[in-house]
C-alpha cells in the first residue's frame, strides 16, 4: 500500500537561526519520529503543530509521517521502519490498529527507542514506553451524562445510534463508546468489547473511519435500519459534521441530541451553533508537546516518562464543551472553549 507520507523538519539545523551551534549542524540532534493516523483530520493537524514548535524550541529534528485514512496500518508500520532504520531516538505515535502493530512497536524498542502512544494507547498499553494521552473513558462519559441529564425522563425510552471509529476497535475507539453507555446508564458488559450489549434503546454500530464523509454513511445507514433515533453518539467530530448532515437531509436535525468528542475550532462552533449538543474538549497540541521534551530528555539522560498518579498514562486532561449545561455536569461554554480549541 503506498500511502506513506512522509516530511521531514529538520529543525535543529544552525542554519535556521536556532542557535544551536556545530554540533546540531552536522547531525547530533536526536532524530524524533512523528507518526499520525492522518494529515487531514484537524486533531492531528495540531498535533503535528506541536510537535514541530516543540521541536524547535528544544532542539531536535522532527520527522512526520501519516497515511492516507485512519486505519491504513500498511503505512504506520512502514513508518516505523524507516524510523528504525533512521536510527531515531524516539517515536510518538498515534496507533491506528492497538494490537497488530505491538509487535513493530517492539522492534522499535529493541532497537533502543523510545516510543509514546499518543491519543490512543497500545492493547496492551504498557507495549508502549508510555501514553500521552485523553481519558477517553472520561470524555465519552462525560457526553454520555450529559446526554441523559439533558433528556431527562426521555432516557428510558432513548433511541440510540453510535458512530464508531473502524472494525479493528482500538483503544480509544473501545473506551469512548464504553465511556458514553456507562455515562448514559448502559450496561456496557465486557468493558473492551463494542457491541456486546443487550440494552433495546440502542439501534446500532457503524463505522466512520473519523471522518465526516463516513459519519454521514454511517447515519444514513443506522436510519434506515430505525429512522426514530433521537439520540447520536460519535466517535469525533468530524464525524458529527457528517451524521448532522444525513439528519438534515431527512428534515431530522432538530429532533436528534447529537453528542462528540474533540474540542476543536470547527467542533466548537458546531457546539455555538446548535449543530452539536455537546463535546468533550481534548488537547492535542499539549500530547505532542509533551512528547518531544520526554523524548528530548531520554536522549539527554536516559530518564523515560512516568504516568500520572493512579493512571497507566500522563493524562493530559477533558473538559465538556456545552451552551446547555446539565444539573451535575461540569462545563465550559463555547465562548469559554474558543480560547482553548484548536484545529
């Protein structure tokens, strides 16, 4: 599959104006690997950003790559490889496939790399050196309470549909989608497992493939199947944008409470206008950042990242972005989230 894309930052360059002397010129600052789901989704867009003005700041060379859709694991794993073979320092990366690229992973530390998970954590998490990342079971709750604040008495008797990310249910995929039903007040059953429940007010899983082309696909699929939804969980953003405009080619939009999760620029002002009841806001441009001074100090000491307190991974935090608050659902507005959004 030749969807690899590649772009190389060299910025620890003296000809760039850093400052960092004839060392960095002639190639002594550690190599850093960026490896994304995509360039296209806004997430990674400002991950990317982050990575790159980090970057800058600390003195490394940034080597970014990303495939052509989320779930193109091909070029992920051909990422790895050259980065392996470009003999990097570290890697971060934001897995598209949890569990069929643990082996890869583990080359790459083998090799002597140090790999964080962004985003998403590997399936076994500790495949990773460590995780950056959203509690994604947070961020799906967080929308999943809302929701059932909101609808009050109307819960009970909810329609539901869930715009999921792929078939192979990564790790933040599992952990939104769970987030959300045990929030809503669903028995999720096996917590890592989509679609094992039993509850009668869910309609049914489609895939998105994160993105707003998929998102509408899948909605129009999951009307079909029951067109008295009234309830739409989505695993992004971008594939809220899509399902709202399925839901509005049917006249459907304002009888449907429509919930995501991002926090970016576009998302939020889904949220001002009406179009998304709610949001969780993530903060990817912090992941990234984090990322590269982790890696910047293992190549100065050897010292890799610890997890935060009580957790598995560095939780790099979720606020709920809503103009319709809930009794017990702490949030911001969308005013207040326009100066912390991103994308």
């Amino acid at each position: 599959m030749k969807s690899l894309v590649a772009t190389t930052a060299l910025v620890a360059f003296a000809g760039l104006g850093l400052g960092l002397g004839p060392a960095a010129a002639q190639g002594a600052a550690p190599l850093v690997c960026l490896i994304t789901k995509t360039d296209t989704n806004p997430f990674f867009v400002k991950m990317k950003e982050g990575a790159l003005a980090k970057s800058k700041e600390v003195g490394v060379n940034l080597q970014t790559y990303a495939g052509k859709i989320d779930g193109d694991v091909d070029s992920q794993v051909q990422a790895i490889e050259s980065c392996i073979a470009g003999q990097a320092k570290g890697i971060l990366i934001t897995p598209t496939d949890t569990k069929a690229l643990v082996p890869k992973i583990k080359e790459a530390r083998d090799a002597g790399i140090l790999v964080i998970a962004l985003d998403t954590s590997f399936d076994p998490i500790d495949a990773a050196d460590a995780t950056f990342a959203t509690d994604n079971f947070e961020a799906g709750k967080l929308i999943g309470e809302w929701a059932k604040t909101t609808l009050g008495d109307k819960a009970k008797d909810a329609k539901i549909a869930f715009l999921d990310l792929i078939p192979a249910q990564p790790s933040v995929d599992v952990m939104r989608d769970q987030g959300f039903m045990t929030g809503f007040g669903i028995d999720v059953k096996d917590k890592a497992v989509i679609g094992d429940e039993n509850d009668p007010r869910i309609v049914g899983h489609d895939i998105t493939n994160g993105n707003e082309e998929g998102g509408r696909t899948a909605m129009e699929n999951l009307l079909q199947k029951d067109p008295s939804i009234n309830v739409v969980y989505t695993i992004n953003e971008p594939a809220a944008a899509g399902a709202y405009e399925a839901l509005k080619a049917v006249g459907m939009e304002g009888n449907v409470t429509l919930v995501s999760i991002d926090g970016g620029c576009p998302g939020v002002k889904n949220v001002e206008g009406g179009i998304i009841g709610a949001t969780s806001m993530q903060y990817p441009l912090k992941m990234a950042a984090l990322g590269v001074e982790a890696i910047k100090k293992f190549a100065d000491s050897g010292e890799k990242p610890k997890a935060t307190e009580g957790l598995q991974f560095t939780n790099t935090g979720v606020d709920l972005v809503t103009d319709k608050p809930a009794d017990g659902v702490k949030s911001m507005t969308s005013t207040e989230a326009t100066k912390a959004c991103w994308g």
